[in-house]
C-alpha cells in the first residue's frame, strides 16, 4: 500500500530492519520536496559548508570575494569525486554553532574564508552574499541565493533615486536663475525706457522754453522799433 500524498510504499514498525527503508524513504520525500541535491564535489568539504557549482559541474567551496553565490550547503563531509547531498533550502543545523538568534542578526557568506558563514556583513563590494537567519543558536533558516539580487536591486534603486532626485534639484536651480534673470533684465530695460522717456521730455521743454525766449525776446524788437517811428514823427527836420 502506498501513502496518499508522495506514493510512497508503507511498512510496519513491527517488521524487522524497518528503519532501512526509512532511510531510502526519507531520500525519497526530499528528492520530491526539492530540498536537497545530489552534488559531486571538486575538493574536500565539510557538513554545511557553503557550495557553489564551477563551469567542470562540480561543487567547490564558496567564498564571497569570488562573486559566485553560494546555492547550496553540505550535508556530510565528503572528499573529491564524492556523490553528496547538500541543502538548497529549508533548515541547516550544526551543534558546534552559537549564533546570535533573530531576524535582525543574517548569517552572510564569509568573504574570507572559504565556505564559512559569519554573523559579520562584508564589506560592500566584498561578495557581501545573505545565508538566511539564525532561528536557535544551531539552526539557520536558509532564504537562497535569489537574496543576494534583492539586496543589489536595493542598492541600485537607491542610487538611482538619490541621483535623480540630484537632477530635479538642479532643474529647479535652473529655473529659478532663468527666473531672476528675467526678472533682472525686465527691470533693466524697463528703467532705460524710463530713462529714455526722461531725456526726450526734458529735452522737449528745454525746446519750448528757447522758442519762448525767441519769441520775448522778437516781441521786445519790436517794441523798440516802434517807438522809435513814433519819435521821428513828432521832431520834423
């Protein structure tokens, strides 16, 4: 009879050697779930150390400084040319650990040693790669890889909000020099159409009064000349 979920073939505990394929069955549920992998290694590692995949197809040690994310962890310790599992996601525990617990304290991928893990971000630039968080003190809940993008997305929107923010700031800058400028030469030109304005009525008066005092002054000749008909007439020769 086999269970209704995964199709996996039942067996009493009473039967003896029963834990054998227990064993076999709980390979079975995570190659189904999806968790593990079965890797072949490039060099010698250790349980739940941190691995990436090279270009010859197997996995080697990661290290953040290389820029190659970690995509998943070891299982058992294993030597080169071994056939291993190694963890994707989920949990990974180990009882020599003693991490500070909680979603404010990550677990990043070491960049100084060679598929460690450290509570110490690297620097940025660094490989800085985020595990996953620590949920005792010897168990790290694993987020992936995909964490490594959310983080460099972070980044890059920030700078680009930063940078255009920059930009506007500048374009209102601009405007308003536009602005005052344009207010400064309305003045100026205004004040020397004023000034213009001033000139030609000044001049204009200056006009009006010399052709007033030419006309005075024709008036008076005349006058004179009158009265000096007059005074020939009354003394005859």
């Amino acid at each position: 009879m086999a269970t209704t979920i995964h199709g996996l073939p039942t067996i009493d505990f009473s039967v003896a050697g029963w834990n054998g394929p227990h064993s076999t069955f709980l390979a079975m549920l995570d190659d189904l779930l999806y968790t593990n992998l079965v890797v072949t290694l490039g060099e010698a590692v250790s349980e739940n150390e941190a691995l990436y995949c090279h270009t010859d197809g197997k996995w080697y040690k990661a290290l953040g400084l290389n820029g190659i994310p970690a995509l998943a962890y070891a299982c058992a310790d294993g030597v080169l040319d071994d056939d291993i599992r190694a963890r994707i996601r989920g949990t990974i525990t180990d009882d020599s650990w003693s991490w500070t617990i909680g979603s404010a304290n990550p677990v990043w991928l070491s960049g100084i040693t060679a598929g460690a893990l450290t509570q110490v971000r690297p620097a940025v630039g660094a490989g800085e790669q985020l595990v996953g968080y620590p949920i005792t003190a010897t168990t790290i809940l694993l987020v992936g890889p995909s964490e490594l993008e959310v983080l460099e997305s972070s980044s890059s929107s920030s700078s680009s909000g930063s940078s255009s923010s920059s930009s506007r700031s500048s374009s209102s800058k601009s405007s308003s020099s536009s602005s005052s400028s344009l207010s400064s030469s309305s003045s100026s030109s205004s004040s020397s159409s004023l000034s213009s304005s001033s000139s030609s009525l000044s001049s204009s008066s200056s006009s009006s009064l010399s052709s007033s005092s030419s006309s005075s002054s024709l008036s008076s000749s005349s006058s004179s000349l009158s009265s000096s008909c007059s005074s020939s007439s009354s003394n005859p020769p």
